[in-house]
C-alpha cells in the first residue's frame, strides 16, 4: 500500500491522502508533475473479487470523465472502468496484463491503472471528492450500503 495514514472502514481501507469517486470505488492520487495516477479502490477490488483480466486504454487517448479507461474482468463481474476526470492517458500500468491480481493485492499501490494529464484539474476536480469530506462522503455511502471488505486468507 502507498505510504500515508489511511482509514479502515467496514474492513475496507482508505487512504487519507487520495480523491475519491465513492459512486464509482475509484481513487485518483495527484502527483508533482499535475498528473493523476487513478485506481481502483479497496472496496472496489474486494467487491470484484479474484481480477482475471484487465484490458486499458492507449496511450495518448483522450478520455472524458465518465467514459470507460479500459474494462476489467473477474470471478464475480465484467465491465468498465470509469475515468474520473477528463484528460490524456499518458501511462497505464503494463504490468497489470501478465498479473492483473496486482489490483487486489496493492490496489494503491502496484495495481494502479492510468496515468493521466488531466484537462482541467485546477478548476474541475470532475467527480472526485478529497480530504476529510470526501472520506466522511465514502464513509457514508459504505454503511448505508452495508458494503464490507473481505480479506483473502493465504
């Protein structure tokens, strides 16, 4: 996991220093550079289940906010990937094609996705949410939804 603190919630772990699309289980970390690495959440992986497959975007594509960064396929679901902002995929995570199960065991880490230069980061966040709100926001969500993490043993 990426260095920080982080909050466990319902079993489930969030790291305190990331943007958060809660609807969507999705993580953006915002680098030095502007860019935005962006990833799956614990919830996300752990809802998943056991990830088979994942399949990115280019290099060099422009996706919109909302609109798929690639698909990912697993034990228990098949479906896209959401983008959370608008902006140019400028890296995607190679190693996830030989070991795509690197999203279940570091999703904030090593089983990151995209990389992207965002269109408009400084005035539109898109659907993220940061700091304490967006935690307490994600906090929320998972308990009126009744959403737990499970941990696999071994």
């Amino acid at each position: 996991m990426a260095e920080g603190q982080f909050r466990e919630v319902n079993g489930c772990r969030l790291p305190e220093d990331l943007w958060y699309w809660p609807e969507k289980h999705i993580w953006a970390r915002e680098e030095a550079d502007g860019t935005l690495v962006v990833g799956m959440t614990d919830v996300a992986q752990s809802l998943a289940g056991k990830i088979v497959v994942v399949n990115l975007r280019s290099l060099g594509k422009t996706l919109n906010a909302g609109k798929s960064a690639g698909t990912l396929e697993s034990g228990k679901w098949v479906g896209a990937i959401p983008t959370p902002v608008s902006g140019e995929v400028i890296a995607v995570n190679e190693r996830l094609r030989s070991d795509p199960s690197l999203v279940n065991r570091d999703p904030y880490g090593e089983g990151w996705l995209i990389r992207v230069r965002p269109a408009n980061w400084g005035e539109d966040h898109g659907n993220l949410v940061g700091g304490e709100a967006g935690l307490r926001q994600y906090q929320e969500q998972l308990e009126a939804s009744g959403i737990r993490c499970q941990r696999e043993e071994g």
